[in-house]
C-alpha cells in the first residue's frame, strides 16, 4: 500500500508578483526550492492565509533571484501581493519508508528569507 504523505512545505511565505499574463504556475527562488525539496515542474499546493484560497500548479524555478514567489496565470487572480502563503509538495510513499517518513519545512520571515529548517 502506498499513502500519499506530505514531503515538503514553505511556510509563511510572501508573495512577491502576481502575473496573469504567464501561462501559469508558480515562479520560486532557487534557493527556496533547494531547501524544500523542490524540483521544476513538481506539483504543490498553494494556500493563501489573507483569503484562504487554495490552488495545485507547478514550479518553475527562478535561479537568479533569491526570495521569489510569484503566483503566474490565471491563479494570479486568487492572490495578493504580500499576502502570506503555505506552499506544499505531496509524494507517495509504501509502508517500509513511511518508517522514516519526516516532513522537511522550512519557515521564512517576511522577506522570504529562510529562517528555520
């Protein structure tokens, strides 16, 4: 049996840029993404704190600048700029590996600086 776990988590992240005119899904820093775990084109799930909307998409990965997160396409509508996010990627994981299993997380300040892993 395999049961669907959650691997990483971004939390208490703001929200750097909206863009609607993006064909969608969510731009992260490099460094972010390294720290949780994160590769490019990976499903997460977004939930904004200041409205509690909730939304799956894809990373795409920034790797010039540090902090980023950007809400791209049509979900761009459903959030803020500065608004604070979780963001959570899930993997499947069987019986002798839940053995293991540990959540990375990462906590961040209000500049999307990493404060906690």
């Amino acid at each position: 049996m395999y049961r669907e776990m959650a691997k990483s988590k971004i939390h208490r992240g703001t929200i750097t840029g909206a863009n609607l005119n993006y064909r969608g899904s969510i731009t992260l820093s490099e460094n972010l993404c390294k720290s949780a775990d994160l590769l490019a084109g990976e499903k997460v799930s977004v939930i904004d704190l200041n409205n509690g909307e909730r939304f799956d998409t894809y990373v795409i990965i920034d790797e010039e600048k540090n902090g980023v997160i950007c809400i791209n396409g049509g979900a761009a509508r459903k959030v803020h700029i500065g608004d604070k996010c979780i963001i959570i990627s899930y993997a499947l994981y069987n019986e002798e590996e839940l053995k293991a299993y540990r959540i990375n997380i990462i906590h961040l300040d209000e500049n999307n600086n990493i404060l906690e892993l």
